[in-house]
C-alpha cells in the first residue's frame, strides 16, 4: 500500500501482567472507513489511544499521516481529529463557543474559523442551534457536535471511538448518515471503534476484528461474511449439548454451540432444516426454536473466537486506561 494514511506495526501495549494490545499491525488507505470491531475491553480504545498519542505503546510502532507516533507527537496531532466514547465537550457554553475555543487552540484565523464553524453545524444539523448551550442539547446532538469540532482543523484522520454508544436506534442512524456524508464531503480518513457489528457493516470499507487485543481477521465486511460459507440455521434447544453432538456427526466442521443454541452453516439452508429437525426429534432432543439467515459480522466473530459479541460494561482494560488519562 503506498503511503498509507495508518501504518501499524506489531504494535504492543501492556499494564502490568495485562497484555491488553498484543503486536497488531495494519495499514490504513486515505480516504478509507476503516473499522476496528470488537467487545469491550478487546483493545479498541487502546489502540486509538496509542495512534493519537495519548498513550505510549510498549513496543512496536506506527505513523498516522506520515508522522511517527513515537518521534512526532506534535505533527500526529495536528493531523487527526478525535472523538472519544466519554463527552469532553463543556456544557455551559454554547455549541458556537465550544467550536470557536477549539479552532482557537489550533490557531485558525478569525475569518476562516468562523466560515468553517458555520459550515461543520450545518453539515452535522446543528446549525440553528449554534447559540444554545451544550447542556439543553440531546445526546445525540452533542455526540454530532463533537464530531464536528474534531472537523474544524481540518484533519487528515478522523478517530471515532465508539461514536454511537448509547444511542436510541434512529439517533444512531442518523449518525451513520453523517459520517457517511463527512467521509464523502472531506474526503478525510476515518477509524471507527465499534462492538455494534451492523454499524460497521454499513459504515466500513474494511474491517478489523480485535479480540484479547489481537486481531483475528481482516477483510471488506463482505469478504469476511462470505468466507463463513452458506446461511447460518440456528437451533435453540434445551438439551443445547446433544444437539450440537447429533447434528455436528452429520455435518462435521460446520457446527458451532454458544450456550443454550447451536449454529450450523450450509449451503442452501432453508432445503435443510427438515433433515435437521428430523434428526434430532428422532433422537429425542428437544427444540425451542429454528431459525435461518444470510451470515452477519456477529457470525463472523463468533466463528473466529468460539463465541458470541460480548456487551459488557467498562472493562478492566477501560478503567486503566481512564486513569492513565487522569494522570496525564
């Protein structure tokens, strides 16, 4: 790839015992929607924190727009703009205020900074709201706004870490519809962080699946869900166990259990769910439910780890993480 917007290599992070970014390495092309996709505590929020500089990897390396995390800290973050999961925005002023006192930390001109202000609210929706403050906005309208502050100088690298996360479903899309718009508009390079998988199915040229702090597969989101093979049935069953067993003898190497289901991918699904039930009802197990569908990035991860997305809450990874930040 010639000179790529991110160039990540064997990239390491650890507190303490805890390894909790373990030698990745990518490339990142210009102009590229690039997804890191993974549960919480995989490792997203410290990969994004390393490329941005605000925390210094163990091992390994990277450049973002050329510059070298390591030995230009300065020209990294002149070129990246960055949202992070946690709100930094303040509240008591208004979202003109907040957009005016960024673009005067990056010292953009008078003229130019107000131009560009009332350019980003309007593309992000907010632009008859500029003089109200940030504390009677939705969160999802402060969400946009940051977005648009991290656009103001113009940043050749955009990092969304977990822009959506708890949003309501139409604030959400909505949201996707303006970074899909913003990426199209600025022609700016964007890594998104995300444990929603239909986010970045819809969002991604390409995307990363971290998990333990490695990643296990990368690929566009139609290569990775076509490499699975076939549709994907899904059995709920009381007796999960015998189930897998039974129906794992018939169609070796394709079936998969998680709890009380068990997954199967073949081709032609639909034609073979008869087949199935038919031999587990024979053999006495019992069955909830049969589903079917085309493959998700959900059965992606599932295939690749052994197990189903993890929702957790903060993890260990992310409380560290958040006092690092309180050091710094």
């Amino acid at each position: 790839m010639t000179n790529p917007a991110i160039d990540v290599r064997e990239l390491t992070r650890t507190f303490g015992d805890f390894v909790a970014v373990d030698a990745i390495s990518f490339a990142i092309r210009k102009g590229e929607i690039f997804g890191l996709l993974g549960p919480n505590g995989a490792g997203k929020t410290t990969t994004i924190s390393m490329l941005a500089t605000m925390l210094r990897p163990t091992s390994g390396r990277a450049t973002v727009d050329g510059h070298d995390i390591l030995t230009d800290e300065d020209g990294v973050r002149r070129s990246i703009g960055i949202v992070f999961q946690d709100q930094t925005l303040d509240e008591e002023l208004t979202a003109y205020e907040n957009m005016d006192f960024h673009g005067r930390l990056y010292r953009i001109p008078g003229d130019l900074r107000d131009r560009r202000i009332a350019e980003l609210m309007d593309l992000v929706g907010l632009g008859e709201k500029k003089d109200h403050q940030v504390k009677t906005f939705s969160g999802g309208m402060k969400r946009r706004l940051e977005i648009a502050r991290g656009l103001l100088h113009r940043p050749a690298v955009l990092f969304l870490d977990e822009p959506t996360l708890g949003l309501d479903p139409q604030t959400r899309n909505h949201l996707w519809a303006y970074i899909e718009q913003m990426n199209t508009e600025e022609g700016i390079t964007i890594i998104l962080t995300t444990h929603y998988m239909e986010e970045a199915d819809r969002l991604c040229d390409r995307v990363a699946i971290i998990d333990h702090g490695r990643i296990v597969a990368m690929d566009t989101p139609e290569n990775l869900k076509a490499a699975i093979g076939g549709d994907i049935i899904t059995i709920d069953s009381p007796d999960a166990e015998e189930a897998y067993a039974r129906i794992d003898a018939a169609w070796p190497g394709q079936v998969e259990r998680q709890e009380s289901t068990v997954t199967v991918r073949l081709r032609h699904a639909e034609e073979e769910i008869p087949g199935i039930v038919n031999l587990l009802s024979a053999q006495g197990v019992g069955i909830r439910s049969v589903s079917v569908h085309t493959p998700t990035l959900e059965d992606v991860f599932l295939h690749m780890t052994g197990r189903a997305m993890r929702d957790e809450h903060a993890s260990g990874t992310n409380q560290m993480l958040m006092r690092h930040r309180m050091r710094r």
